[in-house]
C-alpha cells in the first residue's frame, strides 16, 4: 500500500496512535530512509499546476464525453428519420450541456486555485530527531 493510498483512508477522528501505525510513522517523525524510500516510490510532494492556455481542449473534451457521444448518434439517427427539428434540438441539448460542463469546470479549477493559494509556500518536515531538512515548494 502506498502512502497516498494511507492518507487518502486516514480517519480524522481516528486516534493518533491509530494513524502513525497506518502510515507507518511517529511522532519524532519519519527515518532519513524512510523518507528516502517514499520519495523514490511516490516523487516528490509538491503541488503541480498546470500552465498554458488549456481551455480549447477542455471545451473540445466537453464534446467527446460519452452522453454528447451518444446524443450526437441521436441526432444522426434523427436527422436520417427525417426529423430535422428533433435534430436541432438534440444538437441545442448537447451544446447547452457542453457549455455548462465547461463553465462549471472552470469555476472549479479557479476555486482549487484560489484555495491553493493559502497554502504555504515552504514547510520543514519532520524527521527521526537527529536530523530536520527545509522542504521548499
């Protein structure tokens, strides 16, 4: 099981005790080899934020999720039935659901952003008492 498998079950209301042994630490902190291992296994802890001009091909993912898809054979099937408003009108349904996925999506990623930024930039984690590194994020 990996760390972020144990922190990802970890009860906030369980003990302490409870969840050092779960995670496999202590209170004096992890071994330099402990942390040694973890780093090889899991990379390194650090936020990931995405940069760049993104947005073209969320909208476009917007289109390729499995109800569009599956609207869009209904309007192919429709417009070869010779229905050509129903036709319209599923192509209005998947273009309505597309833009409000995507808006929502965005408002979702701006407040992550925004909760990520009270996140500290730095922070010393705890090792085995002899020793303390300085992580920088």
């Amino acid at each position: 099981m990996k760390a972020t498998d144990d922190l990802e079950h970890a009860d906030p209301l369980e003990p302490l005790e409870e969840l050092f042994r779960d995670l496999r630490a202590s209170a004096a902190g992890l071994p330099g080899r402990e942390a040694a291992r973890r780093l090889e296994v899991s990379g390194p802890n650090e936020l990931v934020r995405r940069g760049g001009r993104r947005w073209p091909g969320e909208l476009a993912r917007q289109f390729t999720h499995p109800l569009a898809l599956l609207l869009a054979a209904a309007a192919v099937l429709a417009w070869a039935s010779g229905t050509p408003r129903l036709t319209v009108a599923i192509a209005a349904v998947i273009l309505l659901n597309a833009s409000f996925s995507f808006v929502q999506e965005l408002q979702a990623e701006r407040a992550v952003e925004a909760l990520a930024a009270f996140l500290p930039a730095r922070a010393v984690p705890v090792r085995s008492a002899d020793q303390a590194h300085d992580h920088r994020g």
